[in-house]
C-alpha cells in the first residue's frame, strides 16, 4: 500500500469518526430536550395538583408514566450516544 492509499484511509476513518461524533451530539441534544420536556410535564402535573384535591388524582401513577417514559427515551438513546459529558451550567 503506498503513502496516498494510507492517506486516504486515514481521511476515511477521520470522516467517519467525525460523522459518529456529530451523530452522538444530536442525539445527546435530542435526550436532554426530551428529559426537558419530562421535567415540564412534572412540573405542570405539579401546578395542578396544587390547585385541585389531592384525592382526585392518582399523582404516583402520574410521576411512574412520566419515569417510565424517560426511562424508554434514555435506553432507546442508549446505542446513539458515545461517551461525551456536557459541563453543567
């Protein structure tokens, strides 16, 4: 193999690697405004509660659904994502 076909397999694999990393952030972006959406819908569960009776609404059945949502989103994610941490703000 000569110098350029090693360079173009380089070129390649940096290509491909660079593709998988944009890939896992889009899907990171994509988990964190799901888990931003979970946590609104939490909040507004919430908001209501605090102005209706409590015995009228089943609020763990409510948080289990929301829990169990995130929890589908996080694990359908799961083979998208690599390994990248987010500084938290």
């Amino acid at each position: 193999m000569t110098e350029v076909d090693e360079l173009q397999i380089l070129r390649y694999k940096a290509t491909e690697d660079e593709t998988l990393y944009q890939k896992s952030i889009m899907e990171k972006v994509r988990v964190k405004m799901a888990l931003k959406s979970y946590q609104q819908t939490l909040d507004e569960v919430k908001r209501q509660l605090a102005s209706t009776e409590r015995e009228s609404i089943d609020v763990e059945a409510l948080v289990k659904v929301e829990m169990d949502n995130m929890s589908k989103e996080i694990e359908r994610s799961r083979g998208s994502l690599l390994n990248i941490n987010f500084k938290k703000e």
